[in-house]
C-alpha cells in the first residue's frame, strides 16, 4: 500500500489491518507513534520509511524496536536519512526478522559496525544491503561478508563511507562469491590495491555495476 506522504501518525490506523503486506510511508510525516500501531499487522513483508527531502529524526531505534518485534516476517526494510535509528534499532531487526533480504540503512548516521556485525551473524537471506554514508569501518564490513549472509549477498552500496580502507573491498570480493553490485565510490582511503583485487571479477564478468572514486 502506497501513501505518497500522506500519512500521520493520526490517520494511519486507517490503512492497517492484519492481512497488510507491503507499506509505503516514503516522505510521510511519521515518527515512532506510527510504528507502534503495526502491532497487529504480523504478516507484514515490506516497509518504506525513506525520506527523500530531507533528513528524518522522527523515527528512531524506539519505533524499529517495536515494529521488528511486531512484524517478524519483514524481508525488505528502507530506512534512508533516518538519522535517528541507531545500532539499537537494527540489532533489533537482526535478532527478530531473521529474513530480512533488503535493507537500506543509507544517510543513518548513528550507525556503527555493530549493526553489521549483527546482521552478519543472523539475516542468511540478505542478498542486498545499502550502508552508504555511515560511519561503519572495515571491521563491520568483515564482520558482514563472513557471517551467514556472505552466500546470499549481491548488491552491497557503501559508498561514501569515509572510514572504510582497502580491506573492505577486499574482504567483500573474498567472501561474497555471487557479488553482482559493488558502490563504494566517495570512500578516500580506498587504493589501487583495491581495484587490484576486483580485476578477477571483471574479467570474468560477474560484476553489473560497479563504482569507485580515484584519489
């Protein structure tokens, strides 16, 4: 269901039922009072939270508690510019939608390697994550590629994220064998070193797109 921002926090009781799927809340005037009326709409799978315009700090770790508690079947989540949302929000997620495929945490800038290191060891099923614009190191990016999503991963967007080095993109091409989409443009300590270790997938063609910046 698609509101095309028009929803509140007031009105959006009247969209929810128990058989809801799919929910489009993208540049609507939510917060977490919002999130906690999803609590009888179990068999939900998708949620949009985006904000395009502008930064969201009306949405936070509070609101995520509650709707991954409520919704435990939620396989696509988008959360970008919710600059409220925490590692305490998508640990929540992690322990609670174990098949969770899609997730944009983009633009949220309260994010640590804790929450990679979270999805790593419990989302199997994550085939594509966006992390660009956050403050997450190589570390977190290890701790992902290693867990129990390295198989499944596909699209992984970590543009923009200034501390990552050389060992993320290299720990990336190592342990994600079905990597398709590699974005990790804007990241100024990544090396040639780095497109080194990415010449074998393009040669071989497995790569449909791929960004990086030269410094």
């Amino acid at each position: 269901m698609s509101s095309h921002g028009t929803v509140t926090d007031t009105n959006i009781s009247q969209m929810l039922h128990s058989g809801l799927q799919k929910l489009d809340l993208q540049d609507c005037k939510v917060s977490d009072s919002a999130l906690k009326q999803l609590s009888n709409c179990r068999q939900l799978k998708e949620i949009v939270l985006n904000c395009r315009k502008e930064n969201c700090f009306n949405i936070s770790s509070e609101g995520i508690k509650a709707m991954a508690l409520a919704c435990p079947y939620l396989c696509e989540i988008a959360l970008w510019r919710c600059c409220s949302v925490s590692d305490e929000g998508i640990l929540a997620l992690a322990h609670n939608c174990r098949l969770l495929r899609i997730l944009t945490i983009s633009g949220c800038s309260a994010i640590t390697d804790a929450s990679l290191l979270a999805l790593g060891q419990n989302c199997s099923f994550l085939n594509s994550i966006n992390f660009s614009v956050t403050q997450v190191t190589d570390e977190g990016v290890i701790g992902l590629v290693t867990g129990v999503c390295s198989q499944s991963l596909k699209e992984i967007d970590m543009a923009r994220c200034v501390c990552l080095t050389d060992e993320a993109v290299e720990a990336v091409v190592t342990c994600c064998p079905n990597i398709r989409i590699l974005l990790f443009h804007g990241c100024p300590l990544v090396t040639d070193r780095a497109r080194e270790a990415l010449e074998h997938l393009v040669r071989q063609n497995k790569l449909a797109q791929l960004t990086w910046t030269v410094y």
